[in-house]
C-alpha cells in the first residue's frame, strides 16, 4: 500500500511494527493523505463502499481531519494508555471511553466544540483499571494487562475476565461505559482461543439480558456524536478487585482532565491528574517521527507512574494531624454514585478520625469536604522521588504554575490554599473551612 501510494517501503518486513513505519505519524503530511487515499480506495474496491470508523495504534490530527473532511468518516479508535511498550507511549490521556480530540493534537482532548475534530476516539484494548498503570514501575516498558484474550492475567484468564465484566456492568460510569473486545494483529488462533471462548459466551449473555450492547465502531461514533456535542465527563469504577486485594479505584475524565483515586490498605491516594489543554500541539502535526519510538502526553499534576520508583510511589496522599503527627488516614470502602447527571460522587467513611469525606468530580473541579463532629486538620501531600522531573515552576496560595514540554499551565484553588511544607514532601493542599475546591479548568481569574 505504501508502493501504491507512490512512496518507498522503509519497513524491515513486509509489516513493519516500528511508529515511524507502520503509523501515519512516519510520513510526511502530503504523503499521509496519499496513504489515507489508498487505504480507501483499497477498501471501497475489496467491500464495494468507505468504511465510516478507523482504528490505529495512532492516527495524527491531519490524517483523521482529511479522514472525516473527504470520506465522512464518524469514529476512530486508539491505543489504551500505555508507557514505553513496543516503544510507542501514549500517557496522560482521556482514560478508557472516548473524545473529541484537539485539531493540532489527537491524543489531546479540545475543551471547545471549534477547536475539536468531530469524531469521537474509542480507546481500545479494555485496560485493567487497577494494574496496568503500575505495571512495569520503576522500568520503561509497561507490560500489558487487558481484555485482550491472549494475556493470561487477563482476558485469558476466566477470573479476570468475569471480574472486569461484572465492575463494567455495576460501576458508576456518569454517562456510558464501554469496552472493545478482540484482538490485535497476528497472534492467531491458538494464543486466542482460551480467552475467546471465555469472553464470547460471557458478553453474549449479558447482552442477552439487556445488561450491554453489542455494536459495531461506527454505531457507537453515531450514537456518541448524537449526544455529545463536546466531550462528555464520565467515570470508570472499581467497587471490589479481584480475589486477595482490596484496592478500589475510581477514573474520572473530563474535557478538562482526568484524575485516578487509588484506596489500598485502607489508604487513599491521588494516583494520577493530568489537565488538557487544546493549544497543546503534538510535535508529529509539524515533523514526521524519525524514531521507531513515539510518546504523547498531555499536562501533569500527579504521575504516580513516572514519578515513582519501587521504593517510593508517588502520589498525593490524604493526611491529618493526630495527637501531634503526620498521620495517613484511613477509612472504609467509598461509596460512588453517578445519580446527578455531570457530577461524579464519593463518600469515604473515616476510621482513624470519626468522619466522612465527601468529594464531588464535575467537568471542571474537584471539591473535597472532611464532615466531622471534631475539628481535624487535615490535608493532601504530593510525595515523589527526589529525581522526579517535576512541572511545578511557582507554588503560590492559590496558584501552582507548571511547564512541560515548553507548555505553561497552572492548577488553582477555590477554596483552600496550596504551600511547599519542610518535611521534605514536593506540595501540601489545605483545607480552609474543612473544605478544598481545586480548579482544573485552566480557566484565568
């Protein structure tokens, strides 16, 4: 196809894996909608009509805007969020559901109808919501655990897999949840097979009881374009892991940004926030990737990933003051409820000090309220490794200012203030009023 297209072969083999061959972000700009043309026009002459969704590990900006412009298309799809495997990252994204993305950047959210291309991206692969952002930490190649029906610790595996499926069905989800089931590329029948007969019957009888649907790419990009003219915000819940672990999680996206909320061991923390911001150009809109490896990112706030080691996982972490000490504060099993449309709810029964907190997700904050009969001072600490490459440049009271990848963006509070304490940890977000509202609409005051 890249011959038809008028342009020479570079891969290693006839199919070649590596990101500036086998992906559209290799060529130039004018030669990917060369291959974009081919691509169809093979398509059309073998199925006798334009299909209306495309997937790839990645597809940039230009290609999927020529896509949609001259064939119509209504939906795409791309990778899970991953770190280094197979050399291509993709980190910081819209976690799990789908997108409108920016029009300079496609793994990029746009927060605004006219700066966004207007095909939903479907993130595939069905990604462990609980293991596979650790996975591989402190190294730079994550592993893959996945509904993919080859990996034995996941949709190969008949716990797994009946686990993923009934947190998919029950989670508060806000607006829809989704997975893609299936299997990438050429691992052929017989490393498929067992995974493949486990979920197969499993989807088709919770179809059957009117628990999911079953669609096809491009009927999920029409329904999704129907009802959402922006990107919606929508949540992945985890209320119970699997057998001999009691971590809970909780994915909650916006066109703003994301946020992880890890609770293990009783614990909670901030496991990952990452802002959007649609001016955020991604570098392979202007230049082809000449490296067999890719990265894409969006704003960091938390990387608990990145910034962590074995030794010393990062994240930001809810703590009180108890008879004079810094005191991790423990607490029961939350309870999360989607029931008011555009609001993510959790309330954490406390153990270690009698209360309840209560936190509240929209499209653009994050208000957090520690409800107690007793006064408690409590607050969030940011604890990294000492070499973690850090985006804060300025903590002020209200204000963080951050830079990444010559990007200026900032974090506000509403309520509450922020401060560098001395105890060594990166950042302390305090309460005022027993209540902290952060901001992370990057909206100027």
């Amino acid at each position: 196809m890249v011959e038809k297209a008028g342009l020479k072969w570079r891969g290693r083999y006839p199919w070649d894996w590596r990101a500036n061959i086998g992906f559209s972000t290799g060529y130039t700009i004018e030669e990917r909608y060369k291959l974009a043309d081919v691509y169809m026009t093979e398509f059309k002459r073998i199925f006798g009509y334009y299909p209306k969704s495309v997937g790839s590990w990645f597809i940039d900006a230009h290609t999927l805007n020529y896509l949609y412009k001259k064939y119509k298309i209504v939906a795409s799809s791309n990778c899970k969020d991953q770190y280094g495997t197979d050399g291509y990252t993709m980190w910081g994204g819209y976690w799990n559901q789908a997108y409108y993305p920016s029009k300079i950047n496609s793994y990029m959210p746009a927060q605004n109808a006219e700066n966004q291309i207007p095909v939903p991206i479907f993130r595939m692969l069905g990604s462990d919501p609980v293991r596979q952002y650790d996975n591989g930490l402190g190294t730079n190649r994550q592993g893959v655990i996945t509904l993919e029906p080859v990996y034995k610790d996941g949709g190969g595996d008949s716990t797994w897999v009946n686990w993923y499926f009934k947190q998919f069905v029950e989670g508060a989800s806000m607006e829809f949840a989704y997975t893609q089931a299936g299997q990438e590329n050429s691992f052929t029948w017989d490393a498929m097979a067992k995974g493949f007969e486990i979920q197969m019957p499993l989807i088709a009888r919770l179809r059957n009881e009117n628990k999911i649907k079953v669609e096809t790419l491009e009927q999920s990009g029409r329904w999704f374009s129907t009802h959402y003219k922006v990107t919606p915000a929508t949540s992945v819940t985890i209320n119970e892991d699997l057998p001999g672990s009691n971590r809970k999680t909780v994915w909650f996206n916006s066109r703003f940004y994301r946020v992880n909320l890890l609770w293990e061991d009783g614990n909670l923390r901030f496991r990952d926030i990452h802002l959007f911001n649609e001016q955020f150009p991604s570098v392979y809109e202007t230049e082809k990737a000449t490296s067999n490896e890719c990265t894409f990112f969006t704003l960091p706030i938390v990387d608990g990933y990145i910034w962590s080691k074995l030794s010393a996982i990062a994240g930001l972490r809810l703590k009180a003051i108890i008879n004079g000490k810094e005191t991790l504060i423990e607490g029961g099993d939350p309870v999360v409820s989607d029931a008011i449309k555009g609001k993510l709810s959790i309330n954490w029964p406390l153990k270690s000090v009698k209360g309840t907190l209560v936190m509240n997700l929209d499209a653009r904050q994050v208000k957090m309220k520690l409800i107690s009969a007793q006064p408690i001072n409590w607050f969030l600490e940011l604890e990294t490794t000492a070499d973690a490459k850090l985006p804060f440049k300025k903590i002020s009271p209200t204000r963080i200012d951050c830079q990444f990848e010559g990007m200026n963006y900032f974090l506000r509070t509403v309520e509450g203030s922020f401060a560098k304490p001395d105890n060594g940890a990166v950042l302390q977000m305090t309460p005022k009023n027993n209540t902290l509202i952060l901001d992370l609409s990057g909206k100027k005051i």
